[in-house]
C-alpha cells in the first residue's frame, strides 16, 4: 500500500511542541527556519514515497542472496539507495566539513522517520551508517575523520557497527575477537561477529566496520574493550580502493521480519582477502575505551531505533486506515439500514485510535527528545546545555523502548483490524508485525533499555532529572486548570504523573536496599514513564489545539488531534496505574520462584 | 525444540479446580476414573511428543502445496494422521455408537490443548472434523449421521466448515453461495468459500464439507441461510467412495503462520467434478436455519480455539525456559563472580512467570469450564444442568477471545526472552509468534466474542449469570480470609472481583441508554473478565496448594503453584483496574472523532 509521509502531525509536533522556532535561533541553527523544513519535508517525502517506500514489500518477498561471501541485495534497493545518498539524504545531520548538511537533529528526526516508514530494511543502511560517522566525528584522528567519512556520507561506502558475537550479545564483556599491534600502528584482527546489519551487500563500493574487539595485554571485562575501523577494501592515501581486506561474509540470516536487510555473519582473519590473515584494522580513540566510544553512538543509534518504532507504527495505522473505511461488514451496532465499513464499529474505531494515538504520542516524546538534543548541543548557555543534555540522555532508553515495545503493540493491532485478510502476507499487514518484531531487541533490549533508565539515569543522581521533569508536568498539569472541556484529561494525566513521582521515588529509595526488587520492576518503570510522557506531551498538544482554536482557526487537524488526545488519556494512560501497582507490589513474586522451578 | 505435555498442572487442575472426580459421579461419566484418566494422558502425550511435536517446524518449513486442484499436505502430516487416528484420538468425545469413546470433554480437553501445542497447523484437521461431527450430530438426520460420522471417527475421511466468502467474514449475513433444490431431494452448490482451512489436501480418502448456502426463495440476511453437507467424492449406499463432486480448490493462501495448515478458496459449481454443474449437498437441519445449527458448533469451536491459544502459549513458554536456563550472559544486578543464566535477571524472571502464569491461569479457566459443560449435559438434576450450561455458554468468548490474546502476547515475550537470537527462524520462537496470530481472528475475532459477551451473555439476561459468577468468585475470598500468607493476593483478587461487578453493572445500565459506549468497551470487557476468571481460578489453586502443604505433602509442585499464584495476581491483576477506567471513561472518546478524520 502507498505510504503518505504524516506531514500535517509532523509539522504541529515540530512547531508547537519541539521548538523548532527556538532551534532556529541557535547558533548553528539557521539553515531551519520554517521554509526551509517545510522544502526539506516536502522533498523527503517525495523521494521516499515514490522511490522507496514501493521496495517494501518486495525487498521482503525477495531478500538479498548470498553466494561465496558476496550478498547480492534486493532488486532495487542499489538503485534507491544511489537516489538516497545523491540527494544528500545521508548527510542531512553532519558536518558541513565533511560534505553534510549540519541540519539539527530536530531537522533530521522526521526524515529518518519517514525514511523508515518508507522501508524499515533500507533504512537501515543508512542508519548504520550514520552511526560508523558518529564514533569517527566522536573518537577518531582527524586523519581517520577525513578519509572515512566524506565518502560515507555521499553515499560511495557504507558504515557497520560490530558488537555482538554468539556468546556476546546483551553482556558485551564476553567478546573475544582479538587485534594484534602491528609494527606499522595498524592492528590484525580476528575473530567472528554476528547478527551485522548491512555487513555485507552490493550497493557501495566499500564498507566501513566499526569494530569492538580486545588488544593482547586487555584486561578482562567491558573495560578491555578497544574500537577499530576496519574497511572492507583498503582505502590509499588518494582515497582510492586498495587490497580486499581479510574480512568475510560466512552467512546471512534467515529471519522473522527487515528480511531486506542482510544479516550477516561475518569472520575476521580468516585469510580470505588479499592482505593475509587477520583484517587489518585501525584503532579509534583510546585503547580500552571502545566501549565508552560506542556508547555515545549507541544513544544516538537507540534513539533512531526508537524512530524506527514509530515509523512501522504510522505504516501500520495508515494501512488499517485505509481498509476499514474501505471493508464493508455487519449493520451498525445502534442499528443502520445495511451492513457499514467496519470504521463505524466502536471496537474497531477503539483498535484504530489506540493505534493512531500512540503513534502520535510516542512521535511527540522523540521530537521533544531531539529539540533537548540541539539545545544540549548548541545552546549558548552551559547551565541550558547541560539541562537539556540529561533530559536527553533520560529520555533516549524510553524513546528506544516505549516506542518499540508500542509498535509490536499498534502492527499486531493492524493484523487485527483486518480480521482474516490481515493473517495472508499479500495484504502486507502481516509485515509490519514480523519487521516491528526486532525494534525492541536490537540495539539494546528493552530489558537493557530499563536497566540504563534505573541505573544510570534514576538511581545514580537520585531521581534528580526524572523530579525536574515532573516539575515540568506539573506545569503543563497548572495550564489545563480551569479548562472545563479538558478537566478529564487533566484528571488522568494527574493520576499518572502522581503515579510516576511514586515509581520513581520507589526506584531511588529501593536501590540501595534491594536492587533485586527494583530491576524486577524496570521494564514496567520505562513502560509507565513512555505512557506517561506520551500523555504530557498529548496534554501539550491539546493546549495547543485549544489555543489555534480559541484564536478562530477552522483547520480540521485541531479538533481531531484534540480527540486524539483524550482518547490516549482516556484509554493508554489507564496503564500507568497497572504498572504502578506491578512495580510496587510485584518485586517479591518475580524473585521467589526457585531456577529449578521455572 | 521437543515438546513435553504439562501433565502435572493438567492432573492438578482435572482434580483440584474442574472437578474431575465429580464429572467421574455423572451418568455416562464412569469410564473417567482417575486411573482411566492417567493412561489416558500419558498414551496422549507419548504419540504427540513422539510422533507429532517433530512436525511442528517441519510443516512450517514445508508447507503444503496445490497443483491443479489438489493439495499435498507437508511430509509427514499424512503419517501422523494415520497414527492418531488409529489411536482412537478423534473419536475421544463422540459418541460410542458411531465409533467414539464418549469420554466427558473435561478429559478430552488435556488431549486437545496437548495435541494442539505439538503442532498446531496438525491439530487443525482434527479440530474441524471434530465441528463437522457435532454439527451433523445436532441436525443431521439419523441416515446422515449414519452415512458420514463413522468415516470422520475413524479418520478415513475429515470435515470442514465453510462458512466465510470474500465479501462475507465476520458478516454471515452476505453469504451468497447459492443452493438450487433438485427433484430427489439433493441439492447443487455453487459459489465459493474462502480460508477453508483442510479444505483440500491428501490425508485421508474423502473430505466432509459442512457449508452454508441460501435457498432459492430464502429471506435476506442471516435468517436465510440453510446448511449443506457437501461431500468431496458422493458416498454410495453401502459407503464406498463414488463420483468427484463439483467443489474444487482453486487455491491455497500465503500466510502468516500455521503455514502447514492449508487454507483453501474452494469453487462450487465450476463443472469441475465428475457429476455436471452444481455441487451436490444435502440440507441438514431444517431450511433457513442454517447458523443456529453452526452457533453449536462454534460454541465447540470457540472453545478449541482457545485451547489452541493455551497450548502454543505452553510450547513457547516451554521454549523460552529452556533458553533462558541455558544461556549466559551478564553478572547478576546484585552482583556475581561471572555471568550468569539469564533466568536469573529479573526482568527475564518477569517475563518468564508472565508467559507461564498467564498459560496456567487460560488453563484452568478453560477447564472448569470444559467441567461445567459435562455437569451441564450429564448431570440429573436439570437444574444444575441449566445453571452449567449458563456458566458455560457465559465463558465460552471468555475462553475463546482471552486465551488467544494472551498467546499473542506470550509468544511475544518467547522471541524477548530469546533476544537476537529469537528474530532468527532457527531458533522456533518465532514461529510461535507467526503461529498465534491467527488464533485472536478466526472462529471469530475477539470483538465477535465480546460482541457476544456483551450482548447474549450479558446484557440480554440483566448481568445475572455474570452476577451468580462473581458471587462464586467471592466466596473464595471467603475461603482466603485470615491466611495470612495470602492476604496480599486476597486483596489483589478483591480489587479485581469489585472492578467486574462495576463494568458488568455499568455494561447492563448503558445497554439500553447508549448501545455504542458499551460497544466501545467490549473487548476491554472481555479481557477483564478473562484477567479476573484467571485470578479467582489462580486463587482456587493457592488455596489447594495450602491444604496439600498443610498436610504435609511435599511436593515441590505446589510451592512454585503457591508462587504462581501470587505473581499472577500481583502482576497480571492490575490490568484489570486499567481496563476498568478504559470501560468507563472511554466510550465517549472512541466515538467521537469524525470517520473523515481517520
């Protein structure tokens, strides 16, 4: 089906809730005034629905091949990734040094979710490769930097990130690839990755792997953990391809959903290039410190993980849309002269809004999320910086997991609307609840998500940021006071940020005590913190609404985003007080099961 | 990943909660002793787990294939069908005089949930063979019964139900299969059904379709629907096999899941048989009255579905503990020499127990209802049988629409717990994911059954059967009074049971008044009722887990049962105060929002 980038709700989200305006008058922020977002969005969408967004269903009946360590990828996908990178797509958010557009991230944010929208498994090329540039800009020589990245962001090599091996995924400490110090200053690697996205394909001339792996003398643990860059072709001081380097694609996956996307794996010195044994590779940063390198890609890769949720979301909400306004079935309940489209039914209409509103709601969270990115990034004032740099960093593990553990929730939905057509693949809702499937796996489970929100950023500054951002729900809870229309959805929102004032405060205190008990609870933690910033931000929307209202504007978009908004504080933020409960009372019941029980 | 029945927790329910030993007292019920019983499930569980479990992902690798006509069913499954025919497995509870054994359904259910989790694509055919024998055995006449209902027992031929049409699916009332009255009492077909599933395929000799289909002179709508047997190959007098008749599978469909089920479109009337134009069938029943002999039926086949939704929520559950035992990965949050199982991390713990006790919890609602069905067929005293056989049809969307939900939900957890590697179709867990989704949709979707829980089971008798259940429900709360070790889950139960008299009350006093805003609450209803059934029945299990330790039995099944419990009720509970306020306060806001703003 035909996918229309959600311009209208992007558009309100940028301006009334993300401060784009303010962006703007950053330093370093001018290239976003309204007109030109406006030209970007239009331009970005047209490409992807035109060009992309039609290779989704066919990149997924026909995924790449592999034949002798070479991976052949979909049709199409080279072509379009060629229209991507020449419309300088890929370098949208980077450096204007390197050949970007140094555009704010709040800029960047709905493209990559339309990008993903358009085809979650193309997008994940550029993705990756977003990330191989960030942890060169973040940690490599300006040698490193210049060589490298210009030619990843026109879109001539693309980026990998290679963590995970078979006994190392979630607990990187056990990863065993080794690089050897050669005597010219490069290293030797070897060793086997797995599950490496776009580790190998056809659609650029080279590829640049990011790779974790551990020096000789490295200690044990996360902490012997060094960053390499290891190109797949060696890349001369002219810039041009040398020797096939010794790293080489064994396999690909055979999986659930981005079947377009090649999963490889992939083994390190294994003598399969034109250089000898072992791949050669270049360190990044410091010895030892490839972790901390990592991390700092990884939030910003979470984050667009996070994105990747929301987009399948508004995929599958625009897919079921269509068929039940469409999909004539049974008479009205209240009674009507002949059978309805299925839109007029409560309990579908009830399945479409849960679907649309926390889409929208969770589209909110990341866009503010993004907008405390370019404050914290190019504020003038370092107290404003640092504000916004940990609302940020608080923000990223609920963006990655609220979002993904909602779209599994809105795609299995998108099945349902269909009824029985919804269960055969050529209707194509089926496969956004097999692509949504790994959101809330990769990049850190949600598990790992919650364990960074409890860890460190709840318990290590005392729940300190979560207290200021409820401060700022209250805030918004003082401007509803007296709204006689919105006193339900200011009722419920109250209950929720009470609710997670409590959570919080459960979380702080407990830590100490039982850390047991409050890491039984994560999930639930992050889960009520998404759904409760979901409705903050909705109840900023429906101030909003209000406001365009009240000043005589008669656009259609308002009353039904305002409907939008008490229907999530009517029917999501109900949870919160489930989670609440479970967090609270369930720590005990999780723990006492004996392992030989289970 | 081999499968082993979960015959502890089926024996203690059959004997704890569903009242076996009293279904054993009933007229006809004496072949269910407990002794019976136990061979019976240990021979049920030795073929399934021998010689069926191994089809599971065999068939989904294989799937069945169609060429000209004719489906070839995956390697293996004509075998397996042999065996389990031959076992006496399909005539479990049918009656003696055509061949079955007549055992009560509470003992033929264990063998249904277990055939059901060995393969659910396998269990398939058996299922509606099953639902072509009740059907004919509720309507046909005694010449019909005669002629078709052995043949199906003994496995030589199988039966379907055709019921959905292209423009026809939760809607029966625009069936338009039409069925032209011939001179010697027969009928021709022709028209064409959709998602037929076993509606061709090579297991057995002959293919029994049970179809609806409009007379002539028929009234529009649902009232004009006769019903049909339809046979693939005419059955002579003495009951060999004569003339192909005129219905012919024009394909089989693409799906999801249970992929080695064939779901076939079937033409009636193509002239593609070897009797001229017009399938042959026979009316069973009277004319026009066509769906209130397929509601019994469905009443049947609600009920397995929902037991399908038991069982692959076991296998995955099954799955899910092997890997989390198995796996190592990352220190324990409360510290350890190295890394650990995962089971041991919390938040793998939650997911864990989530998985089992909501499987153990659809059980034993399933169950006791399946026990409230035999007292309701068996039992002499007419009004107990009546007072079952309300509580029965009361919890049949219950069993149906609960039990499949959370088998989504809980294959959904299986891939989490896996991590990466449960993206991976080697690994099976998804398999379970693709499997299960099917099982909220067909037999009707979870709003058909809340549309029936509202409307037939509630609404329309003032909310006394759902008022006489909650009645029952409190005097276990009765019975938990003063123990102290469960006092927590008592007042978790109690919260629970106040929040469903509220919505039944609420459900009753708003039918009349404004049909929609209920409507608008149903499934919400549904799964409230579900949550609600599933912690009294938990409760029930706690309490017979404390008189077993209370003497002094040591068994290391009843503590983890006593542990279930409470985790079921701390964790799974609360929903049902979330759905409580959805009930309430959301009507209004999912009716609200224009169709053109969708």
């Amino acid at each position: 089906m035909a996918y229309v980038a959600p311009l209208r709700d992007i558009r309100f989200v940028l301006n009334e809730l993300a401060g784009l305006d303010k962006v703007h008058q950053l330093p370093g922020g001018e290239e976003a005034g309204q007109e030109v977002v406006d030209a970007i969005l239009d331009e970005n969408a047209r490409l992807l629905q035109e060009a992309i967004a039609p290779l989704n269903r066919d990149g997924d009946l026909q995924p790449p091949t592999w034949r002798d360590g070479a991976v052949t990828a979909s049709p199409g996908f080279a072509q379009a990734f060629r229209s991507f990178v020449e419309g300088g797509w890929q370098g949208l958010q980077h450096p204007v040094d390197f050949g970007g557009q140094g555009l704010p991230k709040v800029v960047a944010t709905p493209c990559m979710e339309n990008l993903n929208a358009a085809c979650l498994s193309f997008a994940l090329c550029p993705l990756l490769t977003d990330g191989a540039i960030e942890v060169l800009l973040t940690a490599g020589t300006e040698e490193q930097k210049r060589r490298f990245i210009p030619s990843m962001i026109d879109g001539s090599w693309t980026g990998t990130m290679n963590l995970t091996e078979p006994q190392a995924g979630s607990d990187l400490s056990l990863v065993r690839t080794r690089a050897v110090a050669q005597p010219d200053g490069s290293y030797r690697l070897h060793g086997q990755k797995i599950f490496i996205t776009y580790g190998e394909h056809d659609m650029a001339r080279n590829i640049v792997h990011m790779v974790l792996a551990r020096l000789a003398d490295a200690p044990e643990g996360v902490k012997g953990l060094s960053l390499f860059v290891v190109p797949k072709f060696l890349v001369n001081d002219d810039g041009s391809l040398g020797k096939r380097n010794d790293v080489w694609c064994a396999s690909i996956e055979h999986k659930l959903g981005i079947k377009a996307s090649p999963t490889a794996v992939l083994l390190y010195g294994e003598d399969k290039g034109e250089v000898g044994p072992g791949a050669i590779g270049y360190l990044v940063g410091e010895p030892n410190r490839g972790l901390e390198t990592m991390f700092i890609m990884m939030n910003a890769a979470r984050f667009a993980v996070g994105l990747q949720g929301i987009a399948v979301a508004e995929r599958a909400s625009q897919h079921a849309v269509a068929y039940a306004r469409d999909r004539v079935q049974s008479r009205a309940v209240e009674g009507s002269a002949g059978p309805v489209a299925i839109v007029h039914h409560p309990d579908v209409r009830r399945m479409l809004l849960t679907m649309r509103t926390l889409t929208e709601a969770a589209r909110a969270v990341a866009y503010v999320a993004a907008g405390a990115h370019d404050f914290a990034h190019r504020h003038p004032d370092a107290q404003m910086r640092a504000r916004n740099q940990a609302f940020y960093e608080y923000m990223v593990p609920i963006v990655k997991g609220f979002s993904t553990e909602m779209a599994v929730e809105v795609a299995s939905l998108g099945i349902q609307v269909h009824g029985g057509m919804g269960f055969i693949e050529e209707t194509g809702a089926a496969q956004y609840y097999r692509d949504a499937r790994i959101l809330s796996i990769y990049e850190g489970t949600t598990a790992i998500q919650a364990n960074d929100l409890v860890g460190r950023k709840t318990a290590r500054d005392g729940g300190a940021v979560a207290a200021a951002i409820i401060g700022h729900m209250r805030e918004t809870l003082a401007e509803l006071d007296g709204d006689q229309e919105l006193s339900a959805l200011r009722a419920q929102l109250a209950d929720a940020i009470q609710a997670y004032e409590e959570v919080v405060r459960f979380v702080v205190e407990r830590y100490r005590d039982d850390v047991r008990e409050v890491y039984a609870g994560s999930v639930p933690y992050l889960m009520l913190a998404g759904l409760t910033h979901g409705g903050w931000q909705m109840a900023r929307a429906a101030l909003a609404c209000r406001r365009r209202i009240a000043k005589g504007d008669v656009d259609a978009f308002y009353p039904a985003k305002l409907a939008g908004a008490r229907f999530y504080c009517a029917h999501l933020l109900p949870r919160v007080e489930a989670l609440r409960r479970e967090i609270l009372q369930g720590g005990a019941s999780t723990l006492a099961m004996p392992v030989d029980a289970f």
